[in-house]
C-alpha cells in the first residue's frame, strides 16, 4: 500500500475544501439552519409530537441526512471531475499508484468533509432545538457508513458525467426528492397503509431510520434492515468502482 500516494491526493483534496470554505462548509450549514428555524422553531412548536419526541428534535437525523448526502455526492464527484477535465488524471493513472489507492485518496477525503460537515450541523442544531443523542457510538458509525458510502456513490457519478450540468443531476432530481419522501419531516407510520408499503422502496428511508434510531431509540423500519439495506448498497457502490477501473470506463479514453 503506497501510503505517500494516499496521503498526497487527500492532502489535496482536504487543501480544496480549507480554500472554499463558504461553499464547502458555510453554505450547508446556513441552509440547514434555516430549516431549523423554520421547520423547528417556528412549525414545530405548533405541532404535537411525533412518537413521543419534539417535532423540532425529530426532524434533525433527516436535515443531517439531507445535507450528509448531497455534500458527499458533490465532494467526491467534483473531485473526481476535476482532473478528468484538466486532464491531469492521465498523470495520476500513469503514476505508480493502484486504483485501491486512488480510491482511498478520493473518497477518503470526501467522506471526511462530509463527517466535518454532519458534526457541524449536529452541533449547530443545538443552538435552535434541544435534542438528545442515545446511542451516540452508532450514531458515529453510521455517520462515518453513511459519508463513505455516498462519497464512492459520487466518485462513480463523477466518472460517468461528462460535463458539470451532469454532476447535478443526481443530487437535485434523484437524491434530494427521495430524501424528502423518505421521512425526514415526517414518520412513514403517519401515512396511508397503502404508501407505507411504497414508501419502503425508497432507499432513504432505510437511512433515515437508522439515523434516527441511534438519536431516540426509535425507527420507522427495523434497524438491523436499515443498517443492512446500506451496507449492500455500499458493496454496490464497490462493485461499479472495480467495473470502471477494471474497463477503464471513462478514464482511459
């Protein structure tokens, strides 16, 4: 394992994210507040509870979530994009690094992002709405699962986009709907039976649950589901990355 080789390519990586600082780290967090205010302070103390816990409290594993994967997604396939459009990935494919390597540094970076972000936004959370965190080792680990898994998700959508308006598509058409219809602002149990049942395609769901889980002790799907329904979708994720570099899908032409 060529650790100099790692450690180059996320000390690059994390160097990007100290220079934009407002949009990396800034941004997420001030729109997740918003929701706080709004969605927390502001409905939430008109509502009743949801499952015994404070609507404004129930509502902060999902907003995590929300901005857990779509800042996942965009680090680890804008940085990925990025040397693909430069060109400058010819020089790190030539170089005597494996793909294991290459991987690691990217998605190692991005993962850690979005662990800085998600910490952030949970301390932040604090300013606006009480909330307690029971299980807090599984709600680390989770975070860590959840950052990591989405980061090679987007590490695959930044091989496959051949232009930037393609790194947005996933995020704002895909991701960012199925993780509002996934029970971030509401539990599934509220919904017809009917919807309950379609709603358990949603793959979010499985997430949302699970985070929840590790905040309050309560989940809209069994957890040990929850937890293996991301686990296969992370050993997903490693099977399309060995594909493209196995194939040399869009990085060798």
């Amino acid at each position: 394992m060529n650790i100099y080789a790692i450690r180059s390519i996320y000390r690059f990586e994390m160097a990007r994210m100290w220079r934009t600082l407002m949009q990396s780290i800034a941004t997420p967090i001030l729109s997740t507040s918003l929701y706080f205010v709004v969605f927390g302070s502001a409905i939430g103390s008109r509502m009743g509870d949801i499952e015994g816990i404070d609507y404004g409290a129930f509502i902060i594993p999902g907003l995590i979530m929300l901005s857990l994967m779509t800042e996942s997604i965009s680090n680890a396939s804008f940085g990925i994009y990025m040397p693909r459009f430069a060109g400058t990935i010819y020089e790190v494919l030539s170089a005597p690094v494996s793909y294991i390597e290459i991987v690691i540094g990217y998605v190692g970076a991005a993962a850690t992002k979005s662990v800085i972000l998600g910490i952030l936004i949970l301390v932040t959370a604090r300013l606006f709405i009480a909330y307690e965190v029971q299980h807090p080792i599984w709600m680390f680990g989770f975070l860590i699962l959840t950052a990591v898994t989405f980061s090679l998700f987007g590490f695959i959508i930044g091989i496959w986009a051949d232009g930037f308006e393609k790194l947005q598509v996933v995020p704002l058409l895909i991701v960012t709907p199925l993780t509002f219809l996934g029970g971030t602002f509401y539990s599934i149990n509220m919904l017809p039976p009917i919807w309950q049942k379609i709603t358990l395609f949603n793959p979010v769901v499985y997430l949302v649950s699970c985070f929840r889980w590790s905040f309050y002790g309560v989940s809209d799907v069994n957890v040990v589901v929850s937890f293996s329904m991301t686990v296969l979708f992370l050993v997903l994720c490693l099977v399309a990355v060995w594909w493209i570099f196995k194939t040399g899908y869009r990085l060798k032409t």
